[in-house]
C-alpha cells in the first residue's frame, strides 16, 4: 500500500507553504488572544529583512533550474545536477528559501500560529518531499550526485 501522505506530492511545495501558512492564520484567528505579540520597528526590519533574502534565495535557485531547462517537480528526472549558486551551501535552497520567506511574512504579520505550523511542513518535505527527489538523483546521477551529496549538505 502507497504512503497516503506521497500524495501530497501532487501539490506544488511553494503551495504545501501557503495552504500551511493558511492554517495558521486561521488558527491565529480562531484563537485570537490565546499568543499576544508586541510590534516593533526591529521586529517588521527583521520579518521584511527574512522575507526578501528568502524570496531571494528561493527566486535565484527557480532560476538556475529555468536556465539548466531542468524539472522543479518533485520525483521527475532532471536533465541536469544543478550545483551552483546557493545549491553550494544547501542541496535545497528553494526550500531554505520559503521557509525564511515564511517566517518573515509570520514577523511581518505577527502572527505566531503560522509559525508553530511551519515545523509541520518542514518535516513533510524532510521525510517525505526530499527522499523522493533524492532517490531520482540517485537513479539519474548515481555517482555525480553522490559526490555532491557528500560535500553539501540537505539543508545547510
């Protein structure tokens, strides 16, 4: 019997990050008052500051993948190992990337329960989104990317 949860891999991640997101701010207004949040100047510097350097991220690692003409859809075979660029630092950087646009938009908003659904999408794409991409890495570029892998790291 298939993993129920593998069909969600038929939603777009950066969608998994916004119907999350979704949930928490239904959350956080369901349960308005239970989390009290005081706003700042540094507070919305730092969510704008996380938004746009993971917007970046996510939007620079988008193009790489657009100019190697190679597939962003979780279990497709890519036609080429993407290894430059923020994919020096990270095996995932698009994921890296929403997940710090993500908890900028929470800052930005002040909103909490957004945040406290986060650690939910980030262990779906841990366990059950990256196995599968990694296995078709694997099949495709069995030693190249091995080699990769041993030198970079699945978040950081």
């Amino acid at each position: 019997m298939k993993n129920p949860l593998r069909l969600l891999m038929h939603v777009p991640v950066p969608w998994v990050f916004v119907l999350s997101y979704f949930l928490g701010v239904s959350l956080e207004y369901t349960h308005l008052g239970i989390i009290r949040r005081e706003t700042s100047l540094a507070s919305a510097i730092a969510g704008g500051a996380l938004l746009t350097v993971g917007a970046v991220i996510a939007g620079w690692s988008l193009f790489l993948f657009r100019m190697a003409r190679t597939t962003t859809v979780p279990g497709e075979s890519s036609l080429k190992l993407v290894t430059s660029g923020p994919y020096r630092f990270t095996r995932n950087p698009m994921y890296v990337g929403l997940v710090l646009a993500y908890l900028g938009e929470g800052e930005l908003m002040k909103q909490i329960w957004p945040v406290l659904v986060l650690p939910l999408t980030v262990a779906y794409l841990n366990w059950i989104v990256i196995p599968v991409e990694e296995a078709r890495l694997k099949e495709t570029f069995p030693g190249e990317y091995e080699r990769y892998r041993s030198r970079v790291g699945r978040w950081l």
